[in-house]
C-alpha cells in the first residue's frame, strides 16, 4: 500500500470512528517502517481535525466525538511504544496540567477535554477528579507546564477556581501558566471576574482556545 493511500484509510477510520482498524493502520505502518511522526501528523491528525470540524458543523455530536478521540488514542498507544523505542518525539503543541478541582468528582466533561487536547497534539497531564489545587501546581511546576485547566461542576466547588488563582498570586507565579476554567457552571464572565486566562464552553472549543492561546 502506498504511503497516500495509507494517510487516507487512517483519516477515515478516525472519521468514522473505526477503532480497530486505526490500531491495524498503525500496526501496518510500523510493520512497513514508515516515518511514524509523518504517519501522525498526516494520517491521524487530520483525521481528528475534520472530526472536530463536523463537531462545529452540528453533523457530528457527542458520541462521535468521544468515539473518534478513543480511537485516536487506541493508534498512539500502538505507536508510543516504536516511538519511545527509537527515541523519537512527536512535535507538542503544548504541555497541560487538567483535572476536577477538590471536592468534586465528576469528571466525564474533563476527560472529553483531555481526550481531544491529546488527540491534537498536546501532551496532558489529567490528574483526575478531586485534585487539591496545591497538586494542580506542584504538577504543573514539575513538568514545566503551559496551561492549568481546571473543571468544576458545582457552584459550590468552583470557587476552587478562584482559590487555584489566588494560590498562584500567592506564591507569585501568576503568569508562569495559563489559567483555563471550565464546567457547568462556569461562563466567561466567571472567568474574567476570577482573572483566569480562558474558559471554553466544550471540548473542541477548548482545542480552539488553547491553539490561539498557544498562537498555533
């Protein structure tokens, strides 16, 4: 099979949710000896991009979302592996520290979030749900982070948010890391009462935010 042709099947399987025959499109490239970051960048990337494009469109909707972004995450766990092995780094958007704020545990939106965020292209650290935020910090400072983003889907446990941000001021490292907030009852006017450097109101407009923030 030629490389092309190669590139296309693996963008329509991602397109259409097909996880087995991503994770069979990687193993066939690795088995070929193909350049696995042009396999990446020109198979499987675009492939997410157009998902996310149908997302915006209104012709796609949740369950596809989720279903392209396991499948692209079931053909990088094929593909770490040969990458690690010949010590070869996939180009990082970016780097994210992402979890549930303390006391709350909910956590199907944030992984969503943290799902597509990997699927194009950033490295994401997700710490779970109920993260205390001297953690969301600690882990941010350790791996050298760009973005905190932190989810809450109580009104109550938002004011972590707000705390995370105070926390950050305290310690003087306000403007070390973006802030991104997000959850059900989050909304713009929350963030920028709170200072935080963004809010997205779902998955791919997260993607969206944090690529203009990244000035990618």
């Amino acid at each position: 099979m030629k490389k092309e042709e190669l590139f296309a099947r693996i963008e329509k399987a991602i397109i259409e949710g097909r996880k087995s025959e991503a994770e069979d499109l990687a193993r066939e490239a690795v088995k070929a000896k193909l350049d696995l970051t042009e396999v990446i960048e020109k198979g499987y990337v675009p492939g997410i991009q157009k998902v996310g494009d149908l997302w915006e469109k209104g012709d796609y909707f949740l369950p596809e979302l989720i279903t392209s972004a396991e499948c692209m995450k079931a053909a990088m766990a094929v593909l770490q592996p040969e990458l690690d092995k010949a010590k070869i780094q996939t180009r990082s958007r970016g780097k994210l520290v992402i979890g549930t704020v303390e006391g709350d545990i909910h956590d199907i939106g944030k992984n969503l979030v943290a799902s597509m965020l990997s699927a194009n292209g950033f490295d994401v650290v997700d710490l779970g749900a109920d993260v205390k935020l001297e953690k969301f910090i600690e882990k941010a400072e350790e791996t050298k982070a760009d973005f905190i983003c932190l989810s809450a889907l109580l009104t109550t446990t938002m004011l972590g948010q707000k705390k995370a941000i105070e926390l950050l001021k305290q310690k003087n490292l306000c403007g070390k890391f973006k802030v991104l907030v997000g959850g059900a009852p989050a909304n713009q006017k929350w963030a920028d009462e709170i200072g935080a450097d963004g809010y997205a109101e779902n998955a791919m407009l997260a993607v969206k935010m944090v690529k203009r923030l990244m000035g990618a």
